[in-house]
C-alpha cells in the first residue's frame, strides 16, 4: 500500500531550493486575481512527496521516519540526516537487511557530505561514532579526514557570507537560491543541472557581477567533485534523484529562475500578507501562480516552522539562520539588512 508522506517545507527562499527550482518549479506567468481567499496555511505549507510502492517499507515504520530524509536534504540539515541514518542503523540491526530507501551508511555518507562543507564539526563525530558502532569502516575513515578539513571550502569563498547590505534584495535573493541550486546539484552529483545552470549564469540581470563570478565558482568546484567517483553507488542519493523526478518538469532553466526572480519581486518589494498565496498547495512545485514568491513569505512570515522561533527551520525571518532577509515575521517586508548567507 502506497503511503503519503506530508512534508511541511517551509523555509526561506533560499533552503527552499535546497533540491532544485528546476526539479521542483512550474514556471507560469501570475494568474490574475481571482478573489477566492488564500487557501489554508496547512496546505499552502506542505509538499506532498510520495514514496514510490517499492520503497514503501512498513516494518521499518517503528525504528525510523523516513518523511524527515527529503525535508532534510531541502534544508541541508546534517543534523536530521544525521538523526535518520542513526535510525536506519538500529532498523537495520534489527531487521537484518537495509531499509527500501536506502542503507543507514548511505545516509551517514550523505549527513557527513553536508556537514563536512558546512563544518559542523559535532555533526561529524556523531557520524564517526556511528560508523565505529555499526562496523562502517571506510565511512569512519572518511569522516576523520573531513574533520580535519571540515569548512575550509566555505572559508575560501567570500561570497558564501556576502552581506544583504552589499546588494539589493532581489539580487541576494537570487543568489541564494542559485548557491543552493549548484550544492543541490553538487550533492546528487547531477551534472546535467550544472550544466544548465553554467550554460545559463549569464543571462540574468538579478546577480551583481560579484555574486556572478562566486556562483560561477561554486559551479566549477562542483562540477569537479561531481566528476569523481563516489556517489553514484549511494541508495539514499538514488532515492533523492527519484523523488526529484516525479515533480520534474520540463521547463527551459531560463524560464524557471525568470519565474523565481519575478515571484521574488513580490516579497521584497513588501507585499505582505498573502500576496499573491502563490502556488496554492505547493505541490511540487513552489508558487505556480506568480513565480516563486507572493504568499510565501509573505503573509507567513514568521512562526510557522517548529524548530528555531520563525518560518525558516534555523530561525526568523527570510533564511533565518542565513540571517533575517525577506518575510519573516514582517509579513513579506525586506527585512533583516544585517543577515548573511551561508549554505
């Protein structure tokens, strides 16, 4: 039996596009108004993905919940992946066999990727623990080498703390969500995304030459991880690229980030509540009505996301952890000129 998975994705604009516009946009130009009133916050808020039937696993139901993988992945939080594949693990080591999804130390791997570039240090001992516990001897040697080497990537790019203040809104805007389009990319090790994204850098107008040269940076330095071996054998990014496959559209990548910039314009330029309530039920795909913007962040800033006092998972405000920007609890508003991004 097939079962839903009901994932409340809220976020900033940038986490949002942890798994890709293109994988998860519909670009359409904004649908007039229609007078209705904006659909339920418990519906605009929710992503539905749904498990394929062959990687529904309910004897696994009881050790771990798997529904937190692809909200972790969106958000690139070591920590949840972290939490799963811990979870994976003792599933496994009851069970005696791997969950349908994917291992516990492909999950593992996967956490200790993300945490190795974000240098979440704690995160990593926690992999290196369980790799030792659950026997993962290559995986353990991996993260103790990544411990050594844990963020130096994000130290060598200034433009991963570049300040709202050295831009406008829309331009730090689109920037984020670029960034984490590439790492997205980076992380599936989808080639063929970064290609897009390297063929189409140039023809937007919403990135400061700046912001342009570092994700074009970003994109080289993935293109090379994506060109070594390593993650074409891991379940748990296999399961990824399938769920990012049934939302998938066809749409020109130009199309599809003219289409965010456009909805981005809506929450910057401060129109707050519900503006636009964008894409109705958000079902794999963000905002279909008026790019990727209006409603979202805009008439639900704040409070929404359980884990940090406001609507991103890490914190208030439009990124929250990558520090105050659109929305927030300003009711779409710019907001948060002080905040930086870091992916």
């Amino acid at each position: 039996m097939k079962r839903t998975y009901k994932l409340a994705i809220a976020g900033g604009l940038v986490a949002l596009l942890a798994i890709s516009p293109f994988a998860l946009l519909d670009a359409q130009e904004p649908a007039a108004p229609t007078g209705e009133p904006p659909v339920a916050q418990e519906e605009m808020m929710e992503d539905i993905f749904v498990l394929p039937e062959e990687l529904d696993d309910p004897a696994f139901a009881q050790y771990v919940d798997i529904s937190l993988l692809p909200e972790a992945f969106v958000t690139k939080n070591a920590t949840v992946l972290t939490d799963v594949g811990l979870q994976l693990g003792y599933g496994e080591s009851i069970l005696l066999r791997p969950h349908k999804a994917g291992s516990a130390k492909d999950t593992l791997a996967l956490a200790a990727n993300i945490a190795s570039k974000s240098g979440d240090v704690k995160t990593l001992e926690r992999i290196e623990a369980a790799a030792k516990k659950y026997g993962y001897a290559d995986l353990g040697q991996q993260v103790a080498a990544a411990k050594l080497t844990a963020g130096e990537s994000r130290a060598e790019e200034p433009g991963l703390s570049m300040s709202v203040a050295d831009s406008s809104p829309d331009e730090f805007a689109m920037y984020g969500i670029l960034m984490n389009e590439v790492e997205s990319a980076r992380l599936l090790h989808d080639s063929e995304r970064l290609e897009k994204i390297s063929k189409e850098i140039d023809k937007f107008t919403g990135l400061s030459e700046k912001q342009r040269k570092y994700v074009k940076q970003h994109i080289s330095t993935a293109q090379g991880a994506v060109a070594e071996p390593g993650a074409e054998g891991n379940s748990i990014v296999s399961t990824l690229r399938s769920l990012e496959g049934q939302s998938r559209g066809h749409n020109d990548a130009a199309d599809i980030l003219n289409a965010i910039f456009k909805g981005v314009g809506n929450v910057v330029h401060g129109q707050s509540h519900h503006s636009g309530y964008g894409g109705g039920h958000y079902h794999n795909h963000y905002n279909s009505h008026g790019g990727y913007g209006g409603g979202y962040g805009g008439g639900y800033g704040g409070g929404y996301r359980p884990y940090g006092g406001g609507y991103r998972p890490y914190g208030g405000g439009y990124g929250g952890g990558y520090g105050g920007g659109y929305g927030g609890g300003h009711g779409g508003h710019y907001h948060g000129g002080h905040g930086h991004y870091h992916p």
